[in-house]
C-alpha cells in the first residue's frame, strides 16, 4: 500500500496566492506528498486528529504563539512562507510584524522569497539563522513565460471585452480596509498586534502617506478621466479595501471597477500598469508589461521596491505621455526596456528564474522526518471520504470557517474544481508537470492534492 506525506497549506487571498500554491501542490503530488490546501481555518480543522505533516504558515507573530504550540503538540512540523517578504519599506518594521522571536522558535524553517529578505532576517532575528531557506515565492512561478499561458484565456477574454485600456491597482488596505471603520493601527494596537512606541509612530506615518495618496491619485485619476487621448481606465481595488468606495467614487467618472478574476490576466490585457507602490507593480514587470508608479512625494521614506522598479508619474500629463510611449511595443520590447529594473528585483526575488520556487521549497522540507501515511489515513480515499466531510463540515459549522466571514469570503471566495483543474491541464500541456494529480473536494474552502 502507498505511503505518503502530507503538507498542510492554507490561502488567504485567492487572487494573489490560488494559482501559485496549486502549482506547488501539482509539483509537491508528483513527489509523492498528499496537499490539503483551501481556507486558513478550513485547513486547522481540518488537521484534528490528521497524522503529523508540514503546516505552512503565512507570518509568524508572537500574537500566534498558541497557535503555533498547538500545532506543533500535535506533531506537525511547520515553515513560514511570507507573502509580504518580498518587498516592505522598512526591515525593522517586517520583522516586528511579521517574525515574532518567541515564535520564530516554534518555525521549522523560514522560505524566504530573496536574498534581501534572508539578509534582513538575520540581522533583526539573529536565531533564525539556522532556519533560512531562500526558496523565492511559487506566486512568482506562475509569471514565468512557460507557465503564465495559464492567464492567456482570461485576458483574451477582458481584451476583447474592453478594448485597449490602462489598468490602476490600488494598495490602501491600511487606510480603505473592507468592514473596518476604526483606524487600522489603533486596531492593530488594541489587538496586540503592534507595540507602542516606534513602532506604532512609523506606522501612522505610514498610513498618513497613503491617505494623502490615496487623495493624489484620485485627483490624478479624475483629472485623466476627462483628457482626450487618455483612454479607458480600469481600476482594481486591493482584494482586502473596501471596493463599494471606489465603485461610488468612479462611477460618475466613466471608469470601471473591476475585481473579479487574477490581477495577473487584467495586467496582461492592459496597455500598461499603473499602481501605488503595489507588489503588483512588480508581477505586471515580470509579466513584461510596462509599469508606472504614482510616486507623489519622491523623497518620502515610503518610496519602496514596486515604486523603484517602476516609471514614476506625478500627473494625468506624464500617464498619458508614458503610456503614449509603450502603447504598441510587443512584450520583447517592453521587457528590454525595462531589464535594469529586471537585473534590480534578482536581490528580491529569487525564482525569476529556475529552479521553480516550489521545487526549492520541497527540497528545503523533505530533510525533515515526518511519518509516511496511507491516503486514508490522511483522509483522502474514497472510503473514507464521507464520513471526513461529514466530520470536517460539522466541526467548522460549529466554529465558523472562513467561508461564513464576509471580509474572508471577498479575499477568498468558494474555491471550484476548475480554479484548480484547468491550470495544471494547461500546465500540464505546456509540458511544466508530467501529469495532473488527483483532487478531493472537502468544502467550497477546501481541497486535497494527491
């Protein structure tokens, strides 16, 4: 009878991490790992009573120190995969949110997206020395040029639609976050989050510097709408902003307010990108599009990575005489005109190349021992199979999953078979996997890989 191992591995935002984990489960199948990957709580629960596998965490606080305990007590092994490692403004502050030392204990292994982020993590939590990995981040695989085909239909689709057109992606959660009316830090404070003192004052400078621009790019936005020559406009809200704002405000403007579907196929549709110092500046870059950064005060502390590696704008005459200027290149042109900022982001991002992040990432934890299960011991056989969703769905009827939270269900949303089963079948002819895994369905939330 066949023995594996199972990794354990939760989403919080579907858009930003859904195609990159599945591309990871697909790779971690053919090595023979089972993957129960779906919903954070989902995948907890989901874990009870489950033999011991690798939980991959997404940031280690010490505010999650029970949890981490907890986990552990069971058996489980656990590695924290970042997805803010790639790019912050300020070390110190990651590290202070981010990787907890009490809880950097509890942590296996950190997968850290560059050589930047390693350097900085030992240099602010010097015991984590041991524990690096520089793996880079599987969301940034699925950019790669043999693998983004898996966009190609979706921004066919949106081209078609809507004609050329200049997308906008906003990054204001600390100052728009869905359902939230209180201030972000003094919420953060209240909860345990963050620390008073230093670390709060830089963190309401910080949301101090997106409210004013936030306000900037409004007036810029609204001032392009109404110039000749300008184009559409498309604007994606972040996944966690309060999109019903921005639906009000652009409205009697003419603009479009799109979330639905992966950033990455809109950023393969559009013309060019334009962001607020957005981790999506840097997609559409490796996606070879031509990206543009609002960046109204340009020597704030705040100016970061995406801002960097990006044109800078400060008006609706530099978008339009930017996007001007790259309206029409094929992607070869777009991408050579922007290698230096390409050669920069190598220090942030290790898998811009091969090896892809998830094969880094299953060599950095199969050193670990762990116990080789039957699939009906980890849950996943047929025989087995209604008896565990009865279970699994009773338990988180009786706790609340993800799935009942209006801020989780606009992040993540009821994951199909086909969000899953169609990329790999088109990774699978574009020849990146040697063939398609097995997928169990527990919930809307939650899947297994095998």
């Amino acid at each position: 009878m066949v023995k594996r191992r199972i990794l354990y591995m939760p989403i919080e935002t579907k858009a930003r991490e859904l195609l990159g984990k599945s591309f990871l489960a697909a790779r971690a199948a053919a090595r023979g790992w089972i993957v129960v990957m779906g919903a954070q709580k989902d995948t907890r629960e989901f874990m009870r009573g489950k033999p011991a596998g690798f939980y991959v965490e997404m940031s280690i606080p010490d505010r999650k120190i029970p949890r981490l305990e907890q986990i552990r007590g069971e058996g489980h092994r656990i590695a924290n995969l970042c997805e803010e490692s790639a790019f912050y403004t300020n070390p110190e502050d990651y590290c202070a949110r981010k990787l907890g030392p009490g809880a950097l204990s509890l942590v296996d292994v950190l997968l850290t997206a560059g050589e930047r982020n390693a350097r900085d993590v030992r240099e602010h939590r010097p015991g984590a020395e041991g524990k690096i990995a520089v793996t880079g981040n599987p969301r940034f695989d699925v950019l790669l040029p043999e693998l983004r085909g898996v966009y190609a239909p979706g921004a066919e689709a949106i081209e078609r639609e809507l004609g050329p057109f200049l997308l906008v992606n906003s990054n204001f959660v600390r100052v728009n976050a869905y359902g939230r009316d209180q201030d972000t830090v003094e919420r953060w404070l209240e909860k345990g989050r963050i620390n008073d003192g230093g670390e709060v004052e830089f963190l309401r400078k910080h949301a101090e510097f997106k409210r004013r621009q936030m306000a900037g790019l409004k007036t810029l936005l609204e001032e392009l709408a109404t110039m000749p020559g300008a184009g559409k406009i498309v604007f994606r809200p972040h996944p966690a902003e309060d999109r019903d704002m921005w639906r009000q405000w652009a409205e009697p403007l003419g603009i479009d307010v799109h979330h639905e579907g992966a950033a990455n196929a809109w950023m393969m549709a559009a013309d060019a990108v334009l962001h607020p110092g957005c981790t999506t500046g840097i997609e559409g870059l490796l996606l070879d599009r031509a990206v543009f950064s609002y960046v109204p005060e340009p020597d704030s502390e705040f100016v970061n990575e995406p801002d960097r590696i990006s044109r800078w704008v400060r008006s609706a005459e530099d978008v339009v005489e930017g996007v001007a200027g790259v309206r029409g290149l094929n992607r070869d042109e777009v991408r050579n005109s922007f290698a230096s900022q390409r050669t920069r982001l190598e220090d942030y991002i290790a898998n811009m190349e091969r090896p892809y992040a998830a094969d880094r990432i299953l060599d950095a934890i199969e050193s670990f021992d762990l116990p080789e299960v039957t699939d009906a011991a980890a849950g996943v056989a047929t025989s087995g199979l209604a008896a565990t969703m009865r279970n699994a769905i009773a338990r988180l009827s009786k706790r609340g999953s993800a799935s009942q939270s209006r801020r989780g269900r606009q992040k993540l949303g009821d994951i199909e078979e086909q969000d899953i089963a169609g990329p790999l079948e088109i990774w699978l002819k574009a020849g990146v996997l040697a063939g398609t895994p097995k997928l169990t369905k527990f919930s809307g939330q939650l899947w297994a890989i095998h």
